[in-house]
C-alpha cells in the first residue's frame, strides 16, 4: 500500500555508504567556515563518506582535488569553484569517469553539462538588494561609496557588483568612487578601506561602503573606527552573508544591514544526487537559495543568537 511504497522510494532516497568528494575552496571567511561545518554534518545525518580537501583559495589545489577524487572513484563530487573560468578539462575529465558534479556556492563559465546542478544564491539580486537599501537610506543626499569586492573572477564578486550598479542607476546622488578587491577576508578588507580613507583625507567624503560579504564589512568598522569616525553612521555599513558578527555589528549601531546567504548549500546538493541516484531524476540546473535583508529593525541580537553555533 502507500506505506510501503513511501517506505520503499524514502529507502530509494537513501545514499548511506556513497562516497562523496568535496573541494572547498578554503576558509577565507566566516560564512564559508559555516558552509564547511554544515555540509559535514548534512554528510553524517545521510551516512556520506565525505572526502574533505581545502584549496587555500588556489584554483590548482582544487583541480588536482579533483582529479584525486576521480582516481579515487568517489561516487561523486561537490565543487565550490574558487573562480568563474578554467573548470572545462578537469569536469569533462569527471563526466568522462561518470561521476556526477555539483556546484556549491558560485557559478562558472563551462558547459552546463559538465556538473548535475548548481546550488547557489542569486548573486545579482544580492548586490540589488542592498544597492536598494542604500538607495532607500540616502534619499537625495549626495553619496560617494566605497566597494570592497570579493575574490577577483568569482562569480559572486562579478554579479553582486553587477546588481550594486543596477540599483543605484539612475540615482546620480550615489556614486562608487572606489573599487577594489579585499579577497572575501576581513584582514584585506581592513586593509583595503585604510588605502580608501587615506586617499580621501581620512574618509571626509566617503558616505557608505559596500562589502561583497561580511568578513571585509568587518574589517572595515575597524579601519574607520582607528581613522577617528563612527561606522554606521559617519559612513555607512552594507554587506552580504549574515554572518553573526555583523549582526553584533548591526546590534551596535556600527553596520547597517547584511544580505542572508544559507550556509546549507550541501542540504539540496544532497537531496539532487539521492534523486539522481534512484531513479536518474534529472534535478533543475540551478537550485536558488533565499535573499534576505537584515537591518537593525530585524532584531539582531536574536540573529546573533539563532546563528552563533553553526560553525562561522
Ligand atoms: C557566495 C560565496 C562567498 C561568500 C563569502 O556564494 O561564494 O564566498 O559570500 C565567501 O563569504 O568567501
């Protein structure tokens, strides 16, 4: 009857003993620390063998990751692709050994037959939405914002500029006087907004700076605070991953607001491969997480709370 045939195809979804390889692309960040923690225990709750590999941020290490995955013959492979190009050879090399690809995290420029599906935010709309925030905050005033991009090639670093851009076309109050990459990591992004304040006699006419993600967001409110202003309000604070320190940052008036990014990306990437694997469901070829806006007005301190054991 139903039981039984839910019994059998929740038995079908089971992929208890598959050996899954997983190249990640570092820890760069808090968020991608969170998506690490949480992958594994996605891994141990479905009883995945997870090979784990870190790249250090270099795109080699995750090739040869690859590569030991596909001799390896693992049952297949997750892939959060550091840049956006030069992933053709190494996943055609995975299709030609049968082994199913999935994206996490970031997009690239390759045939999309070369991985199973794509788990992934929509990083244009990250960029628009807090593109529209700045707008919503600034009104007619004058604003000259300072942008700290993510990892030169990402995809996300590429599309949350493109969706920045798009919302405030059209404003010509607001205005990106300075753009520059801080690598995803706050050490880069303090780094990066010190060489912005210094250039602009100590931030006199910066009105906002907007972060690529969280971890450079941070290490800017500490390059404005050592320059003698007030993050969040002498110069504004947006940025994306909802990380839990900058909701302790938003809580103290020294950002402004964060775009949610979910760290469970493994979560569907899972699910697509059990499906896959039962009965060779073919899954969407991009799976879209949700984009949330944060501000002070969304009780921080219970953010902080709901996310400061998840690994970040
Ligand atoms: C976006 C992801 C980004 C995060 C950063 O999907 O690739 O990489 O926003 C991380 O924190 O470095």
């Amino acid at each position: 009857g139903l039981a039984t045939a839910l019994s059998s195809a929740v038995l079908a979804q089971d992929i208890s003993g598959k050996v899954i390889g997983f190249s990640q692309i570092g820890s760069e960040s808090g968020w991608r620390a969170a998506e690490t923690s949480v992958t594994r225990q996605e891994a141990e709750a479905r009883g995945v063998d997870l090979k784990f590999a870190d790249a250090q941020q270099k795109q080699e290490n995750q090739i040869k990751a690859i590569r030991g995955f596909i001799a390896q013959g693992v049952d297949a492979i997750l892939l959060a692709p550091v840049v956006a190009t030069g992933w053709e050879d190494v996943l055609a090399e995975a299709q030609e050994a049968e082994i199913p690809v999935v994206l996490l995290d970031r997009g690239i420029e390759a045939p999309e037959d070369l991985y199973l599906t794509a788990v992934m935010s929509d990083q244009v709309l990250e960029g628009r939405v807090a593109g529209e925030w700045l707008v919503e905050a600034v009104g007619d005033e004058e604003c000259n914002v300072v942008e700290l991009q993510g990892t030169v090639g990402s995809s996300p670093a590429i599309n949350r500029k493109q969706g920045f851009e798009e919302a405030i076309a059209g404003h010509d109050n607001i205005t990106i006087t300075q753009s520059q990459t801080g690598d995803f990591t706050r050490s880069k992004g303090k780094e990066v907004m010190e060489a912005f304040l210094k250039s602009t006699n100590g931030g006199e006419d910066i009105c906002a700076v907007y972060a690529h993600n969280d971890d450079m967001a941070v290490g800017a409110i500490q390059a404005i605070k050592d320059a003698g202003l007030k993050p969040g309000t002498d110069i504004k604070v947006v940025s994306i991953d909802a990380v839990p320190d900058i909701f302790t940052a938003i809580a103290a008036g020294e950002a402004n607001a964060t775009v949610e990014l979910t760290p469970n990306m493994a979560g569907p990437a899972f699910d697509a491969l059990a499906a896959y694997w039962a009965d060779g469901t073919e899954p969407e070829k991009f799976i879209i997480t949700e984009s949330k806006l944060y501000t002070a007005e969304d009780d921080p301190e219970g953010e902080y709370e709901r996310r400061k054991d998840l690994g970040y």
